[in-house]
C-alpha cells in the first residue's frame, strides 16, 4: 500500500499549506496555554463573551416588537368625514381634529425651509440619524440625569416620523434607540419626499391641529400656499412646544424662537438677509382660537346623518378603516340648505308664537360650583344660534339684578331677572345696551318637522327642536309620539281599496262599543262633540270626523286598516279601533313618508339622508341607490333595445287608490281643516291632526314636488290648552315654509294614474250630476270627484234628497235608542269614562 501524499506531493502549494497549519497550531496552542496559565486572562475572555452575549439580546428585545416600516407606504392618517349638500358644497366635517392631508408638491418650498432650519438642516444628507445632533442630545441628557428635567430631542425629522407614527412618544433611552433604528429601516423604504410628507401632515401642532396645512387654518386661517415669510417661521417652531407658543402669554418665547429659525434660513441660504429682518419685525399675527364655523341650522340633519353613518361604518379608528373620525369618507347628502333654514324658521316662529307671553320656564341647566363656572360653562355644549342670543350662567344676582358670564370668560350686567332665576342657573340672555343683557326665555314646547321628496324618498330638511345646541335629541326622527287624525287618510284609503268611494255615504252617528259588565259602554264622540246624518267619505276627511271614521275602520275591518298602517310604515298595531284615530305612536318623520306614498301614486321609497359614501381616495363604497345596469357601459351599442333601469320604489298602495285619497285630502286645504292654506294658491294637500289633551298638533302634506310635517307638544306630554289645533297651530308652521320657499313649488296639478274617471258630482249627496259644471268656489255644490273605473254614482234625483232625509231621522232614532240602553245597563263603581280620552281617540 502506497503512504499518502505529504507536502512534497504538490510543490506549488503542499509546503505553505504545511506552514500555515504548523503555525496556526501553534498559535492556538500557544493561547490555550496562556489561558490556563493566566487567571486574569480567563476572566476577562468570560466577561467579553457575557457582553457579547448580553448585547445580542438586548439587540433581540430591542427590535422585537418595532412595527415594519412596510405599512408607511400606504400609511393612511386619520382624517375626518366631509359631509356635502345636495349642491355639492362642503356642509360639515365630523373631526375631533383639525387634519389635511397634502401631497409633498403642495408644500411651498419656503415652509420646507422654515421646518428643516428648525428642525433638521442635514435632513437631505443623512441617513435617518444625525449622530453629531445625537452626540450633543447624550450630552444634555447626562447633564440633566437626575434633575427631573427633559432632555433635547436631538431627533431628525425621519426619527419625529418613527416616533409619531409608529413607535409613541414615551420619554426613555430604549425609545430613543427603537426610533433610531426604525429612522434607519424608514431611509431604505421611502424617499426623502415621501418621509418629509409624512412628516408635515402628521405632526402635532397645537390648538387640536396636526399638519401644517390645518395649523395654518388654526393660527392664520390661511392655507400654506398663502403664508409670509413669518407665518412660516412661525409653524416651523410649534413641533418643540405647540401648546406653549400659540398662547399670548409666551408671545415674547415664541417671536424669539421665531426669530432664530429666520437668521437659520439665512444662514443656510434659503431666506435673503433683508427678508429676515423684515419678517422679524413683524408681530405674530395669530387669529384668535375658534371652531370650524358651519351653518348652524343644520344641526339635527348633520346629527342624523352621522348616527346613520356610526350604524354602518363604525365611529372611530379601531372600528375600521373606513370609521367616521378617521376613515376620511367623503358623504353626499340630500340636504338642501334653502328648504333647512325655512324649515329652521318657521319651527322656531311656531314655538314662540304659540310660546307667547309665558315667560321664563326655567334654566337650562345648573351649575354647583360658581368657582369653576366658565370651566362646567364649557363642558355643558350649550349653544344657541338665535337673534344675538348667547348662552351664559347667572354668577351672582341682587334683587332683579345681576352679573351673567359667558364661555368666552367675559361677564356682563344681567338686568330685570325673574324671581325665580338663581346664581348658577344656565340661562340664554341676550344685549339690550352696552354691557347689559336681558333674559330670555326658550319655549319648553317643542317640536319636530321634515320635508322630503316624494319621488326619490330624500329627505331635504329636517329640524328636531328649537335649535341643535340646546340638545341632540331629534323630535323629527326619535320622538315617538300619536299622530292623531292625520292618520285618518290610511284608513280612509284601506275602505277606497275594499268597495267604498269618495261618494260613498257613511253614517256620522253614535258609534259605542260593549267592553261588558265591568267596564260598560265606551262611545267614540266627535272633536267637538256633535254629528248626525249620513255623509260622502269626502266630507268626513275633509272634516275630520271621528266617528265616520271609526265606522268606515270597523266596516272595512280593523285588521286591513293596520295592515295599511304597516305597509306605508307608521307603525304596527293591534287591531283596535282607536287606532283608526291615531291613538298608536309613530314619529314625524315615518308620517311624512307614508304621506309621500300617497303624493306618488303609492310607490313609496325608503326615507335617505345620504345620496353615497366615498372612500378618501374618491371610490363610491355605499349608495343610497343601489341599482345595477351591466350594459350601461358598453364600449359600442349592440342593436338591442336601450338599457333600463330596474325600478325603485315599492308599490305599497294601489294608485287608483291614493290618488283618490290624495284628492280628497286636497279638499281639506280648500275647504276644510286646514283652509289657512287655500290663499296660497297651490295644488297641495294634507291633514291636520290634534290628539286628546290636547297633548300635540300635527299637519302633513304638500305636493307632487315636496311633502312636509310638523308636529308641536311637551316633550312630557301634557295638554297645550283646549284652543290648540292643528289647523291653527300646526298648518301655519308649513305655510310658511312654502311662502319662504314659494319659487320650489309647481303649480302643476296632481296628475292621475291611468284608469281614474273624473266625475261631475254633488259635493253633498255624492250623487253624479248633469247638465253643470264645477266653478272655483271652494265651497260649489258640484265639484270634480276622482273614481276607479265602474264605481261611480248615479245621477242625483228627488227621490235621492227624500232618501238622505230620511236616513238622518232614523240615524237620530237609532242614536237615541242606542242611549236608551246604555242607560238601562247596570252602573259600575268607577265611571267609564269617554273612550277618546281612554284609548287615544283624536281629531
């Protein structure tokens, strides 16, 4: 067997490979033996492999948990939610901070300069840290270790992106090191561009604004393109200390501070000498701290919305990315600013005026500790937007004198103070003279209204009370409340859809119901007592009789007339009679879109506030019309018929039968209940409504174009006094939104479905009529009736009036009769009482 190859075997390289492992060997052991010779030796080798060990993981612990720069690429701030009106014009923002966001083009190059002299002169050239700013901050630090104070940042403007983005801002050297390490991971994802935009729309910047954009509105009310030299300087030092240097008393701190980023722009050629000296010698210029200021009368439709939109998207930024005050949603609206502040108005001019001479009904609030007034002031949100009105607190008072104080800290002289107001009572008062304010009395009677349109299911305007800042809660949308007679059409409409006609007579008589021994007998009675006689169904709704009412309910049966009540979307009911007369709850804005259906030959369409929702980036993630059309974007046309839509709207009544209904409901304007708005010579109609107290009055109705209702009570109900009415009340309220909004309404007449018969008759007997035609007295014996097809009466005889005469006489037999045997029946302990009043019965 051959020996294997030494050195020798390869001449070129055996004889340094011989010689490297000889000596290497050497070497090693050489060490070795050191190390066991040498105890100081061995220990010193333990603690540089401790320290190794110990750094490795403290660099383990240290990067563990720092987020990736990977989400800064699409990083989306929070931004607040844009809400438009039905022009498109931006009507409100839900924020709880001022947020803009701009693209890095947008930013001057002057403000660029102002933040890197104050902030960061290297920031184009350093990788994310400036280790010499970072030595002279470890300098600071140990300076001040011990002493309680807080040492200088030293931080770069990529280091303030890890902080305020990604990291916090707790104050601690394991921080410091994390945004030192993520500053450099950032470096390598984003451009400087990118960080640097990052940057000027995310820092913090005082009074509730981050990003320059939104400071520049906060302390100028300018947007950044439009900022001097000085203004710029300005925003460039609030990063340091923004609650400090935006307040008057550190005004000297802040144009000093100012004044030392200006001589740093000179110094790094971004400002001429003379543009410094000039823009030092300027004050600062700030504007005083104000809200975001929006239309006021707004208020409750604004609320609504945002309660709609919490529904679907989530309010904050842990419910999503699309949340209300974070996602940035952009919310078109069906809010039409014109028909809101007539609405606004005429809301407001029905409760004072039914308010009258009532005087002071007591305080807002009240307030405890007079120490801290202003403070609780502010945190009670009481605002009102009336006249010159201003909310304040009663600090003192002395006879019917006394001081007032407002939010704004101020005080004034409080002159003739009723003698039921004390210090500390939150009150609205308003300026009679110089320094001198008068109280003022808010209506406690309150109310709700809506105006939507009939054809889309829009809701245009909508106010829920006196004024918005006195309170969310919206009477249009969550006061439950009875709706009286003006729920008297549904039930006129359910006996139209099972045989009966406009003509059709209906006994205006006794109506009772047997509840047995116990309870005895409970009758239905008129608004006002009275009746007799047969009537057409047109007369009684015109008139609002309760007991035809009831009659036709109980003819056509209670269970269609609530199956109506539900498919139009008032509410669900059982089926008792005195819900015919409105005696169930429902609110404002469920009648207005069951009336709707009725200006809209029964197609109904759910109530909307929001048109669509877009995304911040522009993309439509919801619609109020959610239709499809596939082929409605087709490059070329295929030669088949246009592409349609699929129509909107559910058909809820029949349109035979609410047109009907819809001209008998005209009657009422013309020559019934609510005659107060035949002047304005409109083709409208509608119905009043006055419940049992009477506790609320009500009108609803309108046109093809428009329906609206309005209802006025207690929020407590109690009686608003025997002369209130709807007609009275109520009626005025919607006339004089529409003389307000007069150019809105068409004069175009409600226009019939296909099928409808219009018949000459007599507007007593409901008999057809011949030979004569209907004039324009609203009170002609011939007027102009609308019929389904082979419904509609015979001619009006002789032998007809004999035949109405009669019937009268033996309804009034029958009524006396009726009382007769009620009174035969045994007495109960505890007096029935009168089933209006009992059940709900209304007018």
């Amino acid at each position: 067997m051959s020996e294997p190859a030494g050195p020798e075997a390869d001449p070129d390289t055996g004889e340094v490979t011989y010689r490297i492992r000889r000596e290497g060997g050497g070497v090693f052991r050489s060490m070795g033996a050191a190390w066991r010779r040498r105890p100081w030796l061995r220990r010193f080798s333990y603690v540089v492999l401790a320290g190794l060990v110990g750094l490795g993981a403290f660099w383990a612990i240290l990067t563990k948990d720092l987020p990736s720069t990977d989400k800064l690429a699409d990083y989306q701030p929070p931004l607040p939610t844009m809400v438009r009106g039905i022009d498109g014009q931006i009507a409100y923002s839900y924020a709880r901070e001022r947020r803009v966001q701009l693209r890095f083009v947008d930013f001057p190059k002057q403000l660029i300069d102002a933040y890197l002299a104050a902030e960061d002169k290297t920031f184009w050239t350093h990788g994310g840290v400036d280790y010499t700013g970072l030595l002279g901050a470890v300098v600071d630090y140990a300076s001040k270790l011990g002493s309680g104070g807080r040492a200088k940042g030293g931080s770069t403007i990529t280091q303030q992106v890890a902080k305020n983005i990604l990291i916090g801002d707790e104050y601690s050297v394991t921080r410091k090191l994390k945004e030192m390490i993520v500053a450099r991971r950032i470096e390598s994802a984003l451009s400087k561009q990118q960080i640097l935009e990052l940057y000027l729309n995310e820092i913090p910047l005082g009074r509730q604004s981050f990003g320059v954009q939104a400071a520049a509105r906060a302390y100028f009310d300018k947007d950044v393109d439009q900022l001097d030299l000085h203004e710029a300087a300005f925003l460039a030092i609030l990063p340091k200390a923004p609650e400090r240097y935006g307040r008057k008393k550190f005004e000297d701190m802040a144009i000093a501070r100012r004044n030392y980023v200006l001589d740093q722009m000179v110094a790094n050629g971004w400002a001429t000498p003379a543009a410094a000296a000039e823009a030092k010698g300027l004050p600062l210029g700030l504007k005083p701290r104000r809200a975001e200021r929006y239309d006021p009368s707004i208020g409750y439709f604004v609320e609504e919305t945002r309660r709609r939109l919490i529904d679907r998207f989530g309010e904050n930024a842990e419910d999503g990315p699309l949340s209300v005050y974070a996602g940035g949603l952009w919310v078109r609206t069906s809010l039409d600013t014109t028909m809101q502040n007539a609405v606004r108005d005429a809301l407001r001019a029905g409760l004072l005026r039914y308010h009258g001479n009532r005087g002071w009904v007591g305080p807002l609030a009240h307030i405890d500790d007079l120490d801290t007034w202003q403070t609780q002031l502010i945190v009670s949100n009481l605002t009102i937007d009336y006249k010159d009105w201003r909310i304040g607190v009663v600090i003192s008072r002395s006879g019917s004198s006394g001081q007032i104080g407002f939010t704004d800290g101020s005080t004034a002289e409080l002159t003739g103070i009723p003698d039921k107001v004390r210090a500390g009572d939150v009150i609205a008062a308003a300026p009679i003279n110089s320094g001198t304010y008068a109280v003022r009395s808010i209506p406690e009677v309150s109310g709700g209204m809506v105006i939507e349109q009939p054809a889309t299911g829009r809701i245009l305007a909508m106010q829920g009370g006196f004024d918005s800042g006195l309170g969310s809660f919206n009477r249009a949308t969550q006061a439950m409340r009875q709706p009286g007679s003006t729920i008297k059409p549904f039930v006129y409409a359910t006996g139209l859809m099972y045989g009966m006609t406009p003509a059709t007579q209906v006994l205006d008589g006794t109506f009772c119901v047997y509840q047995g021994a116990a309870l005895g007998n409970k009758c239905f009675r008129n608004f006002g007592g009275g009746g007799g006689g047969s009537h057409t169904m047109r007369w009684g709704l015109e008139q609002s009789r309760n007991l035809m009412t009831v009659r036709i309910a109980n003819d056509t049966g209670m269970p269609r007339v609530i199956k109506t009540f539900h498919n139009v979307g008032i509410g669900d009911y059982k089926a008792y009679l005195s819900f015919a007369l409105g005696a169930g709850e429902t609110t404002v804005g469920r009648m207005v879109n069951a009336y709707a259906a009725l200006a809209n030959n029964g197609v109904q369409f759910n109530a909307s506030l929001i048109d669509y929702v877009q995304d911040r980036n522009g993309k439509v993630i919801w619609r109020g019309d959610d239709r499809r059309c596939m082929s409605c974007n087709m490059p070329e046309w295929d030669g088949k018929p246009m592409p349609r839509l699929a129509r909107r709207g559910k058909q809820v009544l029949d349109p035979a039968t609410a047109y009907q209904t819809v001209h008998m409901l005209e009657g009422v304007v013309t020559r019934g209940t609510a005659v107060t708005l035949r002047d304005l010579k409109l083709p409208l109609f509608g119905k009043t409504g006055t419940t049992s107290g009477p506790t609320d009055v009500w009108f609803v109705g309108g046109s093809q174009d428009y329906v609206a209702g309005v209802y006025l009570g207690y929020d407590n109900p109690r009686s608003l006094g025997g002369y209130a009415q709807g007609g009275r009340i109520a009626a005025p309220i919607f006339k004089q939104v529409v003389l307000a909004t007069k150019d809105r309404w068409s004069r175009q007449p409600f226009i019939a479905p296909a099928g409808i018969r219009m018949v000459r008759i007599d507007r007593v007997s409901g008999k057809q009529v011949m030979g004569a035609e209907p004039s324009d007295d609203p009170k002609s014996s011939i007027i102009w009736e609308a019929f389904k097809p082979d419904t509609e009466p015979k001619r009006y005889t002789a032998q007809d009036e004999f035949t109405r005469k009669r019937d009268a006489l033996i309804a009034e037999i029958r009524g006396a009769q009726a009382d007769r045997i009620a009174a035969s029946r045994p007495k109960v302990e505890s007096e029935p009482g009168d089933f209006v009043q009992e059940q709900g019965g209304l007018y």
